[in-house]
C-alpha cells in the first residue's frame, strides 16, 4: 500500500496531523529527514507499507520524492507566511530567506496534478479534515476518532527540535547534497 507525504512550513500543525493521521494500519511520521542521514534510509522509510509521513523541511527535495515515491499521495498544507513568521519569532527564530524559498516551493508542488492542497485555517473544518483523511488513508473518515483528536493541542518540544537540528545537521546536509545529486542524474 502507497503511502502519503504532507509537505508543510513549520508551524502548520504537522505534529497533530501525524498523530490524527496514525490510525489502524497507518503510521505517519513527522519529519523524518530529521533523523534520516542518508538517501537509502529515506527509500526504506518510504517503501513501507502503510507510511505516511508530515514533513516541514521536506520541500527542498519534493522532486527527488517524486522518484522515490511517485505512488505517493501529496497534501500540501498553506499556512500565511506571515503567521508563520511570528510563530516561530515565539521561539527566537527567523528564516525569511529560507521559509520564502520554501514557500515558493509548496506554490509550485501545489500546482502540480493530483496534489492535494488544504488551507492551515481550514484544518478545523470537519469537511476538509474528512477529505484529508480519506485522501491519505484511503479509508472512510472516522469522526468519533477526529472529535477525540480535535482540540487536542499536540506540538513538537521547540527547544529539543532545535537541539537536535543543530546535532544532525551534518546528517541533513549530507542528505541534500544525496538528493541534489540524485536529481542531476534524473
């Protein structure tokens, strides 16, 4: 069973989706590249049966998925940069330059067929949590699950996200140089 890969800008609410979207047979992860070192280990990660994954760094290598996992349902979620921005400002943090290439980024895997996009302020809204959930799932939504879920405030540990960011960063670069490569060779 193909798998799915949310791509989002931090601060979208990836955490909660990849515990809403675990379920039954499904796991999804979140933010996988952060412990992945290599281009291998992200093939394994996604030939899983049964995996999903919300990603808030994974953009920057969108086109090099597309080959590892052309089966894979793409969600894409658009949260205004500007919220984002202040978002993560909360935490000492501030990427214009980063965060508005990657934005440019979710625009144009927006626009490609079959992508799915869903606005950040509409994850709320029961009708567009039931089509992202049968999108990925490929099952009939669930609503006594998302009543549960839905006011749950799930959110990664900022300070530890930023640790471990700075600790694998050798990891992380070497797996952009991996992709970059990968795609030259496409």
């Amino acid at each position: 069973m193909k798998g799915f890969i949310i791509y989002a800008l931090p601060r979208s609410r990836t955490a909660w989706l990849a515990h809403f979207l675990t379920y039954g047979d499904w796991t999804c992860c979140h933010d996988v590249v952060t412990d992945v070192h290599s281009f291998a280990e992200l093939q394994e990660i996604f030939g899983i049966p049964y995996i999903g994954s919300a990603e808030t760094g994974m953009i920057e290598g969108w086109k090099a998925m597309e080959k590892i996992a052309p089966d894979h349902r793409r969600v894409v979620i658009r949260r205004p940069l500007e919220e984002i921005k202040a978002s993560l400002a909360k935490f000492g943090l501030a990427d214009d330059e980063g965060l508005e290439r990657r934005e440019k980024m979710l625009i144009e895997l927006s626009a490609q067929p079959d992508v799915m996009t869903v606005n950040y302020a509409d994850l709320d809204n029961i009708e567009t949590i039931k089509a992202l959930f049968e999108f990925c799932l490929l099952q009939p939504f669930d609503e006594q699950y998302w009543e549960r879920l839905r006011h749950k405030n799930i959110q990664i540990d900022m300070p530890a996200r930023i640790w471990k960011l700075q600790k694998n960063q050798p990891g992380i670069n070497a797996l952009k140089t991996e992709l970059m490569n990968f795609m030259r060779q496409q």
